[in-house]
C-alpha cells in the first residue's frame, strides 16, 4: 500500500507473545467461549421480535438513537431507495403498517448502491449518507427548524466504491469514502458549510471502508484504514495540516478498522486473519500494546468482519467515569455474539445473544441504558433484541 513497510507480523503471528506478555487493558481475566450450537429458533429466541411490518431490506441497517430513548431506523430496500422505522421513547417502532421512505413531496429520489450512514447531533438535526448507484456520495438532512427533511444533495467532487463513515465532533461533520481508484477521500462541513473533498494530501491507496473520528476537545482529525496490503494504516489532520506519511499498525485485518472514542484514550478493533477480534489503543501519549509490535488479542470466531460492531459508553460522569466498551459479532455459527469491558473488573466473556441472522448487524450507540440491537435475520427482514 505505502512505502513503509510494517516490521511485524501478523495479528495471529502475535497472540501468544502478547498472552505471555500478560499485556492487558483493564483486568487479565479473558475468557474463551466456546461457539454454541445454531439456534434453530431462526430469532425467535427471547427477547428476540420481528420488527412489525418489516419489509426485506438489503445489506445492512443503521441506527441513531437520542437522550429521550427514540432512535431512527434507516435501511435500503430492495428497490433501492432509503426507508426508516421511528421508535418512540417507549420503544415501539412506527409506523406500524411499514416504513416510510425517506423523500420529500415531489423530490426526485436517488437510487443506492450502498449502505446507510447516520450521525445524529440532536433528535431534531441528524443527518444521513449513502452511495448512489452512479457513485456519487449523496446527503439529505433532517432540521425541525427548517421543516424536517431537505433534498438528497450530491457531494460532487469524487466517484466512491465505499460506504460513507460519518463522524460528528462539536458542530462540524466529518465524511470518508475509498474512491473509484482506491484512494482516500474526506470531506467537512463547518457551519452548515461543506468544504472540498481532500485527496492529494490524505493520499494512499486503501481496501474497503476507512474510518474517521475526532474527539470534541482535540486539534486532531484521525483516519484508520485497510491498505492494499492488508495492514492497518493511520493518519492524522492537526489544525487543517495532514501528517506527511502513514502510520503503520502492523497486523494483517480482514475488516475494516472501528475506533472506538472516549475522553481520556480511544482503541481501534479489527477482525484478523484468525476471525479473532483484536485491539490496539492510545492513552494519550503512545499506542499499546505497542505501535509497531502486536494487537491484544479479544477471542472470537467472526464470521461477518464487516459487521463487527462498538459501542462505548460512560456510566458515571466527566469527573468520575465509569467507561464501558461493548463488541457486538456475527459468529460463525451466524448468532450475534457480544463481549464486554468496564472500567471496574475488565473483559468479560463473549456471550450469545442467540438468533440465527444474515448479515447486517447494527447496534444503538448512545443515550439507552442498554444497545438495541437490529439485524437482517436469515428472512432478510429486520429483528431486534432489546
């Protein structure tokens, strides 16, 4: 992918130094769990409820949920347009005799080719993402003061073989997309404005989907991506200026990299060449286990890389925090597996979640006591776990 070249070897080369090494974020205790048999139930294990009226959507869902409990429900059916599902704060999803699809009166709609992205700043401005079938990245955003829904607009400027990732940071949006020819492209909106997509200066040719994130109380725009090689890579913007050169990661990912943000360090979580879940993460001055060296390896047998899903929280406050991290997996036995760290006694065990689905995992991030979790089951239509 770039010139320099990773002094390492891969994630699974790794694991068993790293294990020795007793190299631990938080408590020592991991646990293996063994891979449980099918749930023949096929999602109607307990808990586990069709989403009424649910249509067969294709690829994979998105969720945005706010401080009131409701969350938004986005997907593309199969005629290719975008529809949702509204939860109210009881958690009931409308309306219950289908999804609307998202489109103003008399709007000319788009087709898409892509996935949904959501990045919601209020229940009343939120904003949505997707890669139309000619592969211009297209935006449509949703503002109570002026209306509710705007038109699809185009984001001219590049042609995307990618999804969208989507990260807001104070008021601004943050976009990136792989391009038609493999590069990296970012693109801001700051004050309602949008800027031009950057290339020449991200530079670099990547695989799959790159990731982007930004923390409200930094300078630092950071960029996480799958190389040609399969190595990670990443990038950061300080102040508007792109660092000269990649970062090599070391490890060789078979998913896209997902960072996982908090306030005082933040880790990035790839699939490896294992269908282990492995993690690297900044404390605020360098990378452990190391930079150059390992990733920590977090068990697993994945079976969907792409779907491997993050949710971090923070049960307690700004001065006493009480973090917690959550992974969520499609299994190879296609159950949803989930594993969880706190702050207080570490990892736990990855533990099923039942159902037998698809592909297509998406999990409520914020604001509710505990994920909501939506998937594509194995009839192509959206069940949820609450």
């Amino acid at each position: 992918m770039y010139q320099t070249t990773p002094t390492t070897t891969s994630v699974a080369d790794s694991v068993a130094a790293k294990r020795a090494a007793g190299e631990e974020e938080g408590n020592a205790g991991n646990h293996v769990a063994g891979v449980a048999e099918p749930d023949s139930s096929a999602l109607v294990a307990p808990r586990w409820q069709k989403i009424h009226a649910s249509p067969v959507i294709i690829g994979k869902p998105s969720i945005v949920s706010f401080p009131d409990g409701s969350c938004r429900l986005f997907f593309r059916r199969t005629d290719n347009h975008v529809y949702e599902f509204t939860s109210t704060t009881t958690g009931d999803w409308t309306p219950t005799t289908g999804p609307t699809r998202v489109i103003r009166p008399g709007e000319t709609d788009i087709e898409c080719a892509g996935n949904v992205a959501v990045h919601g700043f209020t229940r009343s401005d939120f904003h949505i993402f997707v890669r139309g079938a000619n592969n211009v990245v297209y935006h449509k955003m949703y503002q109570t003061s002026h209306g509710g829904w705007a038109n699809w607009a185009p984001l001219s400027g590049v042609l995307a073989l990618s999804d969208v990732a989507v990260h807001g940071a104070g008021t601004s949006l943050y976009v990136a997309v792989r391009t038609v020819n493999n590069l990296v492209a970012v693109k801001e909106r700051r004050d309602g404005v949008w800027r031009d997509w950057e290339t020449a200066h991200v530079g670099g040719q990547i695989l799959g989907t790159p990731a982007i994130f930004k923390q409200d109380n930094s300078t630092n725009l950071h960029l996480f991506v799958r190389g040609l090689d399969n190595f990670v890579y990443t990038k950061v913007q300080t102040r508007g200026v792109w660092q000269r050169e990649w970062t090599p990661l070391a490890g060789r990912t078979v998913s896209n990299p997902v960072v996982a943000p908090r306030l005082d360090k933040w880790g990035v979580y790839i699939v490896g060449t294992d269908n282990a879940v492995h993690q690297k993460w900044w404390d605020g001055s360098t990378w452990k286990p190391s930079q150059a060296g390992g990733w920590q390896e977090r068990e697993g047998a994945v079976a969907a890389p792409e779907d491997l899903q993050v949710v971090v929280r923070n049960d307690g406050d700004l001065r006493n925090p009480r973090w917690r991290e959550e992974l969520f997996a499609q299994w190879t036995d296609n159950s949803v597996r989930q594993r969880s760290w706190n702050s207080v006694d570490g990892w736990h065990a990855w533990k099923s979640l039942g159902g037998v689905i698809a592909e297509g995992l998406a999990v409520a991030k914020e604001y509710v006591q505990e994920p909501r979790v939506v998937v594509r089951g194995s009839d192509g239509i959206l069940w949820e776990r609450r």
